[in-house]
C-alpha cells in the first residue's frame, strides 16, 4: 500500500470518527477541517498520479474522461503536460 493510500485511510478514519488516529484523543475542529483540506490534497495527488500512469500505459484521454466523468478534453486540460 503507498503512503499516500494509507495517509488518505488514517485521515479518513479521523474525520469520520473524530479521533486521533494513533493517540484516539478527540480532535478540535480546527484539526479535524485541516485533516479535510488534507485529505483532498492527498486525492488528488493519487489522482494525478494514476492518470500519469494510465497514460503511461496507452490509456487515452477519452477513456480517462469517462472515468472522471468528463470529456476528454477537459481531462486534457487538466492533467495534460
């Protein structure tokens, strides 16, 4: 499993239940809105790395699109180079 998989498991766990993952103390909501803004950082980090690697292996844009429910010039747009 890649870190960033197990970070997006461990804040997910956090935000759902509102504890701490390794020490179970509650978080604030300050803590609890960061893990958040975390969480989506670190999607979209694994996204843009799966995209690559689809594209790496002949996936075409078209298909990635439909994937992300997007055209595939949007998806283009979005992850191209």
């Amino acid at each position: 499993m890649s870190f960033l998989t197990n970070h997006l498991r461990q804040s997910l766990h956090e935000i759902e239940n509102g504890h701490d993952w390794n020490t179970g103390c509650p978080l604030t909501w300050t803590e609890r809105l960061e893990t958040a803004v975390s969480v989506v950082e670190a999607s979209d980090r694994l996204i843009r790395e799966s995209v690559s690697e689809a594209r790496s292996a002949g996936v075409t844009w078209a298909q990635i699109g439909q994937v992300l429910d997007c055209s595939k010039q949007a998806a283009q747009q979005r992850f191209g180079s």
